[in-house]
C-alpha cells in the first residue's frame, strides 16, 4: 500500500531558462499510470524518449513527481557502461532529480504530501552497517544508486528511500537546485576533505563545469581564495564572475605547474579535480602547496594518478578520495543555496533533448549544468 496525492496538483514550469517558483494549485490530481522517460536497454544503445510504467514506492520510498533533473558526466558514464560497476538494464538515468512529493510507502516517516523533495545519487543505504553507522552511507556495501542500480530521474515519476531523500525548503527554484543535489552536495563535501582554511588557496581543476562552477562559489563561501582551471575565454569569463580570485587557462599557458606556483605563492594549499583529463589530475601533485591536500573527484575511466615518490614524501602531500556526501552534507549544501550564497549556472532543455546534451559533454562544450524539464 501507498499513499497517494489527494485533491492536489502542481502547474509544470513553461519553457524558460528561469523558471518561476513551482507553487501549489488547487485543482485534482491523480498519478497516472504511464509518463514521459528516457530510457536504454543496453549500454551505449539508443536513448529512448518514450511511454514507460510510473513506479510504485516501496514500504519506506516517496514517490516523486520529478519537475527537473541535472545532467551529470556520471549520467554520461552510466549510459556507456565504461565503469567497473554494474549498471540495471534497462536503465532510466540521472540523479540530480527535484520535485514534489505525491505518493510514499507505508512505513515512511517525516515527509507529507506536497513537500518538495530530491533525488540523490545515493537513492538508499542500509543503514545499519559499520560505514552507515559513522555516517558513510555512500560507501554501504548495499548501496543503491539513482540512475545506476536504481532508475534515476530522468523521467516524469521517481522513487526514493525516505530516509535519503533530500529535503528541499518551500518555495524554492526547482531547476536550479536540482544540480545542488549531486554537483553541489559533492564540491562542498570535497571542499571540507581537502581541510583548506580560510584565507588559504585552494584550486579548482575544471572550475566551468557543472561541479567546477559551484566548487568556485562554494570555496568563496566558506573564505577561501580560488583558482580556477580550465580551457577558453568563454569559461574563464564565467569563472571569474562566480568569484574567482585568478584563472589559469591551460590552452593560452605554456607551463601549466609554474603558473599556478606563481599566481598562488608556491602553491594551493589543496586541490580540487572535478576535471575529467588525466593529465590534469596528474599536474595537481605537482603544483599543490607542500603539506598541502589533492582532492580526486572527477571520474575519467579506466584513469590511474600517478606521483613521485621522493617529492610526495618531501612535500609531505595528500592525496585523497572524496566520493558524495551524506546527509548531513546535503543538509549543509541546499542551506548555502537556500540562503543565497550559491547559484546554479544552467541551461534548461527538455528531457526530450538529452541526447543532444551527452553529445554537448562528450566535446566539453557545456558551461555550467544542463537541466532537463521532464515536461517537454
């Protein structure tokens, strides 16, 4: 058994690139039994835009009439198959899912109908082993993953553990907190490994991307100075306007390390990678300050990092793992949207369309996020 909107239902955003505030309309709503998806059925296979089952939340699931969903490189991984992870199929992808809740299992606590809710990459835990027990439920051995292991958000209707699902304040601008929920929530918990203080530098390797453009913004939050890295005009424009205090573009720079000494006074005192480039996550154990801490975020597939030995040991450097957050890390990361301090940079296409936006990933021609409408 689950229990179903009544008596209520949501007007869906026009074709804007901001929209207005998803308010609550007083008129009947029932769930319906097939939605708007894209889906695979093989990695690497067409993406079908079509007519699929709306899901029924299990005992402890929402579920979630999803309004927008954030397009991730993960999303892009999960579709190819390159990762050494098995991915359900078929599959319904994304993981960056915000809307409102219209239906929940029986045994779920702490949520009404009507709350506005998001979808996360990590979709359950099981909340009783040790990495749960201290707070690491992304790394449960039984992990369930949106758009992975669990069909994600890129349809009109998707389930959610109750007790994972992000909580999102009243009245808030849906499209642009979905890309808090993966890209934000992931900076942000990067940002507190890399144990930078305020007043110290820290650098962000792909600051024009989906995670680069909040990790800059997130970084000036909490005091810290930024520098930012990546390739063009164009996103060194767009970096510099979300706060960054230098820009080291490493298509107009012969020595790449040397800059970024340079600009920093022998180096950021952390590093954050959310690029996907090899070869830049490989200069960060060179340029990083001594004492100093390399944070790996960004993915790229079947990618090893490599660091000298004898200067890994003189700097005395770190090299660390940062993978999500949990939940009190999400918690934090909607609160410094919630209150201004941090903005989503995107593009609102229809969920139609996320073909076309792979296509603009895949060539690194995407500035900031890319939001789908599930409505179109």
């Amino acid at each position: 058994m689950f229990r179903l909107a009544n008596s209520q239902s949501f007007r869906p955003f026009v074709g804007v690139v901001r929209p207005l505030t998803l308010r609550l309309v007083s008129t009947v709503s029932t769930i319906p039994k097939t939605q708007k998806a894209v889906i695979f059925y093989e990695n690497g296979g067409e993406l079908h835009y079509k007519d699929i089952p709306v899901p029924k939340p299990k005992p402890n699931e929402l579920l979630i009439n999803v309004k927008y969903s954030g397009v991730c490189h993960t999303d892009l991984h999960a579709w190819k198959g390159d990762w050494p992870l098995a991915t359900k199929l078929p599959l319904v992808g994304g993981h960056e899912g915000a809307g409102v809740v219209v239906g929940m299992g029986e045994s779920v606590r702490g949520w009404k109908i009507g709350d506005l809710a998001g979808i996360k990459w990590l979709n359950g835990s099981c909340m009783s082993c040790e990495y749960c027990e201290q707070s690491h439920e992304s790394n449960c051995p039984e992990a369930d993953l949106s758009g992975y292991t669990h069909d994600g958000s890129f349809q009109q209707y998707a389930t959610a553990d109750a007790v994972q699902a992000a909580k999102i304040p009243d009245g808030t601008n849906l499209a642009e907190v979905a890309p808090i929920l993966c890209a934000g929530i992931t900076v942000y918990k990067a940002l507190k490994t890399s144990g930078v203080k305020s007043g110290e530098w820290v650098a962000i390797s792909g600051a024009a991307g989906g995670l680069g453009s909040l990790a800059v913004q997130y970084a000036k939050a909490m005091g810290f100075r930024v520098l930012g890295i990546d390739g063009g005009e164009d996103k060194g424009q767009l970096v510099k306007s979300l706060g960054a205090d230098h820009f080291v573009d490493y298509t107009k720079t012969n020595d790449v390390v040397d800059a970024i000494l340079k600009a920093t006074s022998g180096g950021p005192h952390g590093v954050i990678n959310v690029s996907v480039s090899e070869k830049a996550i490989a200069q960060s154990v060179e340029y990083v300050r001594p004492t100093g801490t390399v944070v790996l975020v960004g993915l790229p597939a079947n990618a090893v990092i490599s660091s000298e030995i004898f200067s890994h040991v003189i700097k005395t450097i770190n090299i660390k793992g940062s993978y999500v957050g949990n939940r009190a890390d999400t918690r934090e990361a909607i609160d410094f949207y919630t209150r201004g301090l941090v903005k989503s940079p995107i593009r609102v296409i229809g969920l139609s369309e996320l073909p076309h936006a792979y296509e603009l990933m895949e060539k690194g021609k995407v500035l900031g996020r890319i939001v789908v409408d599930t409505s179109k």
